[in-house]
C-alpha cells in the first residue's frame, strides 16, 4: 500500500503477547554481522501492533505494517496472520 509520502515498512515476526484488547506485541528477530570481527549477531526487537478484530494469539507469526499512530507506543498494524500457532 503506497501513499503519496511513501513506502511504508513491513516486517514479521511473532506475537509474544496477546493480553492486552486490540494490542499485540510482536517481536521482530534479524541477523546480523559485527562490523569489525565479522560475528554474527542475533538481534530483536518488539513492537506494539494495533489487531482490529483481536484474532493473533501468542505464537503466530505475522506480518505488520508501519501506520497512523494509534497511542503513545503504537504505531504499526496487524497486516495478516501468516501462520497460525499449534
């Protein structure tokens, strides 16, 4: 989905928490390489998703997109589900 101002960013990740109403919190992993001895280092991060009709669970893995802020700390909505948790 473009707007006139741009791109907007898409990431996946898993939701780690579903307590709160229409909040999800996913965390998002990336691998990455030390600049200077070349480790590869696993980095994550979580964010807070807007889920309209509250239907993620903890342990699906999603896909999320950068949007209107909804709160203070929410600033990304639940795209769609792509896989679901056992």
């Amino acid at each position: 989905m473009e707007t006139e101002r741009g791109i907007r960013r898409r990431l996946e990740g898993t939701v780690v928490s579903d307590k709160m109403e229409k909040t999800v919190v996913v965390e998002v992993s990336r691998v990455q390489r030390h600049a200077l001895y070349g480790k590869t280092l696993h980095r994550r991060k979580r964010y807070k998703a807007h889920d309209q009709a509250n239907d993620c669970h903890a342990g699906d893995r999603v896909r999320i997109v950068e949007s209107r802020p909804y709160s203070r700390e929410k600033q990304w909505r639940v795209e769609e589900v792509l896989e679901r948790a056992r």
